[in-house]
C-alpha cells in the first residue's frame, strides 16, 4: 500500500514513516523542506503532493508550535481547526 506522511521529519511522523517501511508500505514523505505551511499556496501544493502520490492513507502528524510572534488561536487553529 501507498502511505503518505505529513511531519515526516518529528518524532511521530518519522516513527511512522519507519514501521509503514519496515511493513514493505511505500512512504512518501513530507516535511518542511517538501511543504510551506505558511506559504498562501499551502492547498495547492498539498493537492499537487496527493495527485503525484496517488496515496492509499494519509497520515497527518504536522505539528506547529509557533513563536512569540503568533497568538495562541492562530497555533490552536493550525494544529486542531
């Protein structure tokens, strides 16, 4: 099966992305180097890695922790809106 992982990079997403190979799963993997979560093109190129993918799950562990600069809803609302 396909497997598509966002936050491939954290803890969880590279865990994951560990025992979906270890289960001869193919893994694509998608970190902040793959995907800008700030950028205003943020849907398209999700769409874009979906359509090239073509994955059979897809797995959410992004996580966004924000800064000093970013109020408490705006990281609420990342992580869980």
């Amino acid at each position: 099966m396909k497997a598509l992982v966002f936050g491939a990079n954290g803890g969880i997403g590279a865990a994951l992305s560990k025992a979906l190979r270890d289960q001869q799963h193919q893994v694509t993997e998608v970190d902040r180097r793959t995907l800008d979560c700030e950028s205003d093109h943020m849907e398209q190129q999700i769409s874009d890695i979906i359509t090239e993918s073509e994955p059979n799950w897809i797995f959410n562990c992004i996580g966004f922790l924000g800064n000093n600069q970013h109020n408490y809803r705006t990281v609420f609302d990342a992580n869980f809106g």
